[in-house]
C-alpha cells in the first residue's frame, strides 16, 4: 500500500481506493503470497517486516495510523508473527509482545474512532519510509449469510454512536500468536480473552510448516482457550495456512470463518486449474461407519465420484490439473466440465495451456478466474454442509476421495458441534493473486455472481 | 445516414469475401462498413494486437465489450507457437481464441525488420532463426499464405520484402519494391480460400514518390479486395511518414477510377479499404484518416500501457510520475472504460504501476485500448455528421492548448482540406530531430526498438501531462 497519508488524504478508504465500494474489506496483517517472515528481529516497541521497498520497522502506532486510513471492515491487530520452527523463548517472546501490542492496538482505535479525520491530517506526517506493510486488505464471507456480516452490522450501528473516526466502523480482530506450541497458543488466546474492543480473532502464524495434521489441535489450543461463548458472535479469521482443499475444509471444522488467498495464488501460479468434486453424489455412504478414518477405503461411489484416477505424469493429482502439460495441446474441452465460471464457460484447456506456454498474462487471468470460482463454490458446500448438519459426513467423504489423506482424522469434536449448530460461517476464500486486483471484475467475474477478489 | 460533401455517390466494392461500403465522406475522411465473414467492422477503426492469440491481458470478452471490431494475430509468432496445423484443428484462430468478430494476420514480413538479426532474405523468400529453439524457418509467399490459410482469418496479408525507411541504400528499396510485387503473384497463386479470406497486398516502396507509385499500380493492377500501406513506422520522419501515407491513400482505389464489375452498384465509384500498418499514436491515426485511411493497428496502446502510460485526450499520463501519487482523479473524467467509470484513483495506478503488478497492466490496457476505440467511434460520427473538420480542430485544441500543433500535422491537414484557423495559433514549433525521434519512438513495434528518452515536452499544469511521445523501451 502507498503512503498512509495518501490514504488518509484521500479520505476515502480501501473501499474508495482499490475501488471496492459494497465489499468488505479485511486488512490483514501479512500477505502470504508474497511476503516472507522478517528475516531480523522485532523488538518489543517495533515489528520488522521485510517487503518489496525494503525492510522497515513498524509500531503500533504506525500500524493503527495505517489501519485508521484504510478504514477497513476488519483488521488483525499487530503481531510479532513467527515460524512453526521457532524456539520457545523467542515463541514465548512473540507472545508477550503481540498481547502488549494489541491492548496498544485497541487504545489507538478507541483513539481513531474518536478523532475526526480533519485532526488527522493536522498530524505532522510521521518520519520515515510510510509504506504500511501489512496492511493486506483481504476479503471475506459474502455478507449475507456470514456471522462476519451480522457482526459488521453491529459494528454498523456503532458507528452512529461513536465520534465518526475513521476506524468507528471498523472490527479489530486480535491477533492469537503461540507458533506451533499448543501451550503458548493456550496461554495468549487467554490474555486476549473478551476484552473491550475485541470484534473477533486472527489466527496468527499458521501455514509457516507445521505438520497440517497438527494444525487442528492449534488452532483448538488458541480458540478452546478463549472464554466460553465469546466465538458466539465473533469471527475467526486464519491467513495463509491452506495448501489443499482439505486443509481449507479441516481449518473450517476446527472453528475458522474467514481465510484469505493464499491457495488460490499458490495453484494459479502453478498453472493449476483446481478440478476437485465439491459434492457428495446423493447416494453416496460412509464405508464404515463410525471410522473416522475412511479414507483409504475407496468405495465404489466415491470413487466414481472422483472420476479416473489422476495421472501424475502429468503434473495432476486428485485436487486439481496442471495445465503445463502438453497433454492439453489439443484439448477442446473448460478446464473442468461442468464449471459455471468465466473462464470454463469461453475457453479451452488447449487455449490455456498455449497462454501459459507463451507467458501471456490472459493464462493467470482465466486461472485466477477459475480457481477463484471453484474455491469459492467449494466454501459454499461447506457452508450448505454445515447449515444442514452434516459437515461431519462432508467430511467423511471429502476424505473419501484421497487415497492418502492429507490431513489426519479429526481429535476434537467441540468445534463440530458449535458448526451443527448453524451459528458461525463456514469461511470464504478471499482475494486473488498476481494476475486479477482490480481488473478482474472487468470481464473475469464468476458466473454465479461477483468474485470477490482483493488484492494489494 | 450516406452523405458526402460532394454530393457525388459514395463508393463501395464488393469482394467475394468482402463488401466494402462507405457510408460517409469529408473532404478525403470516410466513414465505412467493411462486412468480413465473421463481421461487419466500422471504418476507421483501430485494431489491437494479439500477437500470440492473445491482446496482453484481456480476454476476448472484454475485447467485444471495448467495441473491438477486428483484432491481429502475427503469423510468424502463432506458426512457432502453437503452430498454424493445431489452429487449424481447434477450428482455426477464432475457434482457438473464442473470438466471433474480425481477424487479420499479418504475413510474417513485419519480422524481417523487428527480428532482422534472425532474418535473411532471398528472392525465395525469409529465412528466419526461430527465437524459441534456434530452429531454421523458410518463410516464402506461398509457406506464409499457406499458414494464414490454416489460421483462417477474414483478412490475411501479403509477404512483402519490408525494408526499414531508416536503411540508406536506395538500390534495395527499388529491388524490394518489385519483388513484393513478384511476391503477391506468388501469394495470389497459393491463396486457396479466396472466398473466405481477403487477401491484401502491401504498397512498398520506401520514402520514394515514384516507388510507391509503382507499387500501386502493380497492386491496384491485380484487383485485391484491399490495400495496406507497408513500411511505414519504422524510424522516418513524421514529415516523410504524413506525405507517404497522403500519396497512397489518395493513389489507391477510388484514386485511379476502374470499372467496379458489380451489377447493383455499378453506378458507385470503387473503393477498396485502405489499411496503414504499425500505427497506433492517437494523433496519427487522426491524421491518417483525415487522410482518408481506414484501417490502423499497433502494439502501441497495449505496450505503452504495460508501462504504465495512459491515453487521455491531452495525450498521454505518464502513470510512474511521482506527481500521480496524490491524484486521486480517475484517468479520464470523459471516458467509460471499466476502470475510469468505476473512478479507479490515478493514486492507485501510480501505486500498482510503480510496483510492475499484472493487475495493473491490465487496467492501464484496458483504458488504454477503449480510448482508442472511443476515438475512431468519434471520427465516424464525426464524418456521419459532417462535422469533422469541427471535430479535427476541438481534438487538436484539447491536445495542443497552446496551439503549438507540429508542423507536419499542419501540412497533413492542409492536404486533407481540414483548416486550422484559430488552433495551430502558436508559431510552428521547428521540425527536425525532435521530430524525428518522436517518430522513431512510433515504431514502438514487436522488437522494441526506438530510445529511451523522455523529450520532456508538454509538461502541463504540474500533472505531468505529456502531450508527445511514449518512449518506447524493452520487448513485449
């Protein structure tokens, strides 16, 4: 993002700024598809952070400063985010830092929701390289449905009552850090607890190499220590830890709302268009009943629901196609028959293949434009599976499809039960990557209605 | 709606594969229907590049919803990949692109002047070294027909022996000259689908008067159902560049009046369309069709939009200018593109340019491709409603405020009637090397050639406006 006193001059927002009037807006505080983790330390007054105009530290003064101007929807409060590999000091070190950060973080908002903008801009203009680093505005659940969307309703009336500042709007989502120490995890979503001006939570610092079969029992470590009810009403975001469809699946059953995009710019990159079923056929029946495990017991229906076996000589498994093949030269046929969207329904995989083979930028564009539509076609399912109480049998036979599942069966069930119960959202895949930004809902939109896709 | 100055009935021609109408003549402008098997295109019209099956970053829904009528493809690039036998098979290059409306190839010529450290050119025809494995590829008349034939556009082009106007050897313009016109025997001969695709013949013939004359006559001799102007665009002076484009385009057909052989419109004078190639400058393809030119292409407007230059009616926004940082305007209040009606902040294209982010070379394209299909809608109605002249001196009024309008678009306009009485008010800015540089960057063609610099001119109002040229630099 530019300067955030650009921002701020403009006074308009993300929403004005990227053009993205009518959609909410996450600001997030990493952007997983093109940043790395810093590569020096934070300190305990600044994060350091790594981007493309260099490194730079940022305060959470600096941070609030560049929220305020983005006037998101929501926003992760400032983390000292790190690896799955960190040693517990620095990890115990992360946690300290991120629980002092967000009470700063939340005294800055109470003091931005306040303050009219034209103070604001009195402000001398801070010193130093202003690029805002970890504002990532992200996207999230299609407000309709989504306790996101009830709870920016909420926040909506809010603002009627609060001073008009340009953050009077805005949700903060505290930022849970623990690395991949279930204790730690356990003891800063305790300090976070319900305290005032907390609108929600980010899982932070997953996706960075921890096993995605231990991922459940972290992201249960960080929400089951949150006091009882407080998920009730609010939204859990988690940034950039999906890397397969189950992993999506799995992150929404252990109690995330909202992720962002990281996958869909990880297979787009690829030159992967994602092909994987997102229903169960109607008769289709656990094998065993009551084993959690079915995977490896290919029965007869979900087999045939998967269609032929995927030939990885040519770069495709089970989830998705690779479109750099030249088994695609000549094939007449979308990208995956039957898909609705954009690019499926005007153009061929032997086009797609020959724009990828040539470096056009059209081959990103009608990936992108697939692989959007088909995530965001799968959170649907989900969310049908969850609305109608049977996300454990979704489960079940997503699972089905793998031979090797990816991600293990599953080790609590208290999360399970508050999806049966229809209060939470399943969550939605934001944003795009490279290719779309704004110019993707000029003729890339999705069929079955706009794709939401945000990028900075 | 048909009406001309004159009063003298409008020409029209009748190909095969193509009906050419003119709707609507001033002074030597016209406004025309050119019906090609896939579409009926409106004349003049500007069409875009898409070298290898692709306009960069659009899709070819988005290429019909900017009133794109006829897109290129360049047969040299598809013959390497995906190569002219797999079009064929995906139902040629419309089917393969998903495409509906007009297409044209070129014939593969153009690359002996953009990749003549790969090319040798024989009486056979270009031998060329192919930039993707080192292979060799003959390219003769009958190889370049045959692939067009395959790739199954409504217009296909000509081999033509191209020379660059820059090359200061007149011997090999005369020989370039005649063996084009061998050349489009040899075309003519091998062109097995004469009822579905049109093929064009090139005028060469340098910066010479006479061998362009030559050329015309040889070509008009052989009846096409259309004629491009060729080698032009490639470094000469705009002076050199107006005069040869104002030669042919009154040379070519209705220029040498010949019986039509066309029952219904016998009466109507002929006219065959006239396409000048590689220009894609806005204020040329104004000049071109005062100058009663019709058809126009170019990487120009993409290429220059990947660079994060925008088309406005002042000229050009140079979109990396530190200036832009705080703009939050939209491109261009008047236009309707996508990303101007949606108020896109210039701010914010500062912000993605500068970072060379996908997204933002495909906003910039976007703009930048309905701006100059804005502008040839424009002229059209201009001409409909004879108002052109009117219509040449508000868009020279936006452009040049004050009045500084170059000589060589002066003398254009005096051969193409159209007065500047009140515009061109400021005394004639000199000609000379900064002209012909700014016509050099013109090239701005597939190898990328013309110089970096930034003539600095037309700064306006601290917006960093530019009124001349987009430097041109690196490759696609």
């Amino acid at each position: 993002m530019p300067n955030a006193s650009i921002l701020r001059e403009y006074g308009r927002g993300a929403h004005g700024f990227l053009c993205l009037e009518g959609l909410p807006v996450l600001a997030s505080n990493r952007d997983p598809t093109m940043y790395e983790f810093g590569a020096r330390p934070s300190t305990d007054k600044e994060l350091y952070v790594s981007i493309h105009s260099g490194g730079h530290t940022v305060s959470p003064e600096r941070y609030m400063e560049t929220v305020a101007a983005l006037q998101p929807d929501l926003y992760v409060t400032l983390c000292d985010e790190v690896t799955a590999d960190a040693k517990p000091k620095r990890v115990a070190a992360s946690v300290k830092r991120t629980t002092a950060w967000l009470e700063a973080c939340l005294r800055l908002h109470a003091t931005h929701q306040q303050q009219p903008q034209q103070e604001q801009e009195q402000q001398p203009p801070p010193t130093g390289p202003q690029d805002a680093p970890q504002a990532e505005p992200a996207d999230q659940a299609p407000a309709s449905t989504s306790a996101a969307g009830a709870v920016r309703n909420a926040a909506d009336g809010a603002t009627a009552s609060s001073g008009g500042g340009p953050l009077a709007g805005s949700l903060a989502l505290a930022a849970l850090a623990g690395g991949a120490l279930p204790a730690e995890r356990t003891r800063a979503a305790a300090a976070v607890g319900e305290r005032d001006g907390v609108g929600g939570y980010a899982l932070c610092g997953l996706g960075t190499g921890e096993a995605p079969e231990d991922r459940p029992a972290l992201i249960a470590a960080s929400l089951d220590a949150l006091p009882g009810g407080s998920l009730d009403s609010r939204p859990v975001f988690a940034s950039g830890l999906v890397s397969s469809p189950e992993e999506l699946l799995e992150a929404v059953a252990a109690g995330v709302d909202l992720l962002d995009c990281a996958y869909v710019a990880q297979v787009t990159a690829g030159g992967y268009a994602l092909t994987f079923p997102l229903r169960p056929p109607p008769d289709w029946q656990p094998a065993q009943e009551g084993t959690t495990s079915a995977a490896a017991d290919t029965n007869g229906a979900a087999a045939a629901a998967a269609g032929p076996a995927p030939d990885a000589s040519i770069g495709a498994d089970d989830t998705k196609i690779n479109l750099w093949s030249t088994s695609y030269r000549l094939d007449k046929g979308p990208l995956l028959p039957g898909c609705g969207c954009f690019a499926c329904r005007h153009h061929t995989r032997a086009y797609t293949h020959h724009l990828l083979n040539t470096h056009e930028m059209l081959a990103d564009v009608l990936l992108e434009a697939h692989n959007t539509s088909h995530t965001m076609a799968f959170c649907q399912a989900i969310r049908e599976a969850i609305s109608e109480g049977r996300l454990e049998r979704y489960r079940a036979w997503f699972r089905s499809l793998r031979s090797a599942p990816l991600v293990a069966a599953p080790r609590r069930g208290g999360t399970a039960k508050r999806r049966a119960e229809g209060d939470e959202e399943a969550g939605t895949e934001a944003g795009a990557a490279a290719a779309a930004g704004c110019a993707a809902p000029a003729g890339a939109g999705r069929a079955s209605g706009p794709a939401k896709w945000v990028r900075v | 709606m048909a009406s001309s100055s004159s009063g003298e009935p409008l020409p029209s021609s009748d190909s095969p594969a193509l009906k050419f109408k003119v709707v609507a003549a001033q002074g030597r402008a016209r406004s025309s229907r050119m019906t090609l098997p896939h579409y009926t295109a409106h004349t003049p019209m500007f069409m875009p590049v898409g070298t290898q099956g692709s306009v960069k970053g659009l899709t070819s829904a988005q290429l019909a919803d900017l009133d794109c009528h006829v897109i290129l493809g360049n047969t040299y690039h598809l013959e390497n990949r995906p190569g002219s036998e797999l079009v064929a098979e995906m139902g040629g290059l419309h089917g393969f692109i998903n495409w509906q409306r007009g297409m044209l190839t070129d014939s593969g010529g153009f690359q002996m002047v953009s990749l003549l450290h790969l090319a040798e050119i024989t009486e056979e025809g270009v031998t060329f070294q192919s930039p993707v494995d080192g292979s060799r590829m003959l390219l003769t008349p009958e190889q370049s027909i045959g692939i067009q034939n395959r790739l199954g556009a409504d217009v296909i082009m000509a081999l033509d022996d191209v020379v660059p106007t820059t090359t200061n050897d007149p011997a090999r313009f005369v020989e370039a000259t005649h063996r084009t016109t061998r050349w489009i025997d040899r075309c003519i001969a091998a062109h097995s689908r004469p009822t579905e695709q049109n093929l064009f013949g090139i005028v060469q013939g340098g910066l010479d008067p006479e061998l362009r004359r030559i050329s015309m006559e040889q070509l008009v001799a052989r009846d096409l159902p259309g004629y491009a102007i060729g080698g032009l665009a490639g470094g000469e002076s705009k002076d050199d560049f107006w005069r040869v484009v104002a030669q042919c385009t009154a040379g070519l057909p209705p220029g040498k009046r010949r019986g039509t052989g066309t029952g219904a419109s016998g009466a109507r004078p002929m006219s065959k369309p006239r396409y000048v190639m590689g220009i894609g400058y806005p204020l040329d393809i104004v000049v071109c069709s005062a100058l009663g030119a019709d058809m126009f292409d170019s990487v120009y407007p993409t290429r220059t939009a990947r660079f994060g230059v925008a088309l406005v009616p002042e000229g050009v926004l140079k979109l990396k200018n530190a200036c832009f940082a705080r703009d939050y305007r939209p491109l261009d209040p008047g236009c309707s593109c996508p990303v101007c009606a949606r108020g896109t902040p210039r701010a914010y294209l500062h912000n993605v340019v500068t970072r060379g982010l996908a997204s933002a070379a495909g906003l910039v394209t976007l703009h930048n491709i309905a701006y100059t299909q804005a502008l040839t809608r424009a002229m059209r109605q201009a001409i409909e409603e004879q108002r052109f002249p009117d219509w040449v001196r508000g868009y020279l009024t936006t452009m040049f405020p004050k009045g500084d309008v170059p000589g060589w678009v002066r003398d254009a306009m005096e051969v193409a009637g159209i007065s500047l009485e009140g515009v061109a008010t400021a005394p004639r800015p000199p000609a000379g090397r900064a002209a012909d540089r700014e016509a050099a960057e013109a090239q701005g063609q597939e190898g990328g050639l013309g110089s970096a610099e930034d003539k600095g001119q037309g700064q306006e109002g601290g917006r960093g406006l530019k009124r001349a040229a987009e430097p041109v630099t690196g490759s696609a």
